[in-house]
C-alpha cells in the first residue's frame, strides 16, 4: 500500500467517525446509494450506466443486490459514472444523505468536494484491482442505510415498556 492509499483511507475512517458522531438521520426518499460503474460485471452487455432499469439481476455481480436493498428500503440509488453528474445528484437539495461506495482515493475526492453532505462511506473490494469488477460487503452497505433512516412511524409509537 503506498502512502497515498494509506492517507486516503484514513481520511475516509475519519469522516466516517465523525458521520457516525452527528448521526444525521433522513427518510428513504431523501437517502442515495451511489456505487461506481466498476462494480458490474466487466462481461456484461447490459448498459446500466444508462438505465438501471437494464440489469437482468443474473446474479454474477453485486449490482442486482443493490437494486434490491435500494427496492427493501425504498431508498435513491445510482451509478457514479464519474465528472459532474454524480457531484451534482450528491449535492442536490433533495439528497439529505449518501451512502458512497468507491475505492479510498474516489471517496476523499467526493467527501472533500461534497462537504458538508452527509456522507458514509462504503470502501469498495477490489480482488481484481482497481476499476476492474469490483466488490462490496452488502452487509456494511445495509447497515449503513439503516442507520440513516428515521425512526419509523410504528415504532415511534411504540411507547416504551415501564
Ligand atoms: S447482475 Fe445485472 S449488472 Fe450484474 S452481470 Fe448480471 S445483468 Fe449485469
């Protein structure tokens, strides 16, 4: 690991830290999952990048799961295909939180250009190397969302047991 990797990956623990510490909390509607184009399968002819609508949930990458977390929740999701587009789906007014997952160096430079966003970062896996059918735990990316969400209305409710 060189020492920009190295930074880089502090950096994002960092913020993730002081994400965790302010805790912003929004409803699903208002919440975005963005994962990088790499995450599909590089054999795969279906042109996501355009509709994700396209995926034919075969199964031979991680972008059918997000699909489906995004559909549990009924939370934003969408593909980082890179330049301003993603900048500006982050930054926009509807978007109260994002759920970033990317390698360390991507993640630094979305987290420094979208400050003050509310931002958790999701590291992606990379047994291929960088950029190349990349990976991620969807556990960490469901936990993330969930810990997002607000209370729901039910369980609000709910009063407390004496
Ligand atoms: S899960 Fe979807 S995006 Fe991934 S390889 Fe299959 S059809 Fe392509």
């Amino acid at each position: 690991m060189s020492i920009g990797e190295v930074l880089d990956a502090k950096f994002v623990s960092i913020s993730n830290m002081l994400q965790k510490l302010k805790g912003t909390k929004c409803p699903p509607s208002s919440l975005l999952i963005m994962f990088p184009h790499c995450i599909q399968w590089s054999k795969c002819p279906q042109k996501i990048t355009l509709d994700l609508n396209e995926c034919k949930a075969c199964g031979k990458c991680k972008v059918m799961d997000l699909i489906a977390l995004s559909e549990k929740y009924g939370v934003q999701l969408a593909v980082a295909t890179g330049g301003r587009a993603a900048l500006q789906k982050v930054k926009s007014e509807e978007v109260r939180g994002v759920i970033a997952i990317a390698c360390e160096k991507e993640l630094r430079i979305g987290l420094m250009a979208a400050f003050p966003k509310a931002i958790v970062s999701v590291p992606n896996l990379r047994p291929n190397g960088y950029c190349k059918d990349t990976d991620v735990t969807m556990e960490d990316v469901e936990q993330s969302v969930r810990n997002f969400l607000e209370e729901s209305e039910s369980e609000k409710e709910t009063p407390e047991p004496e």
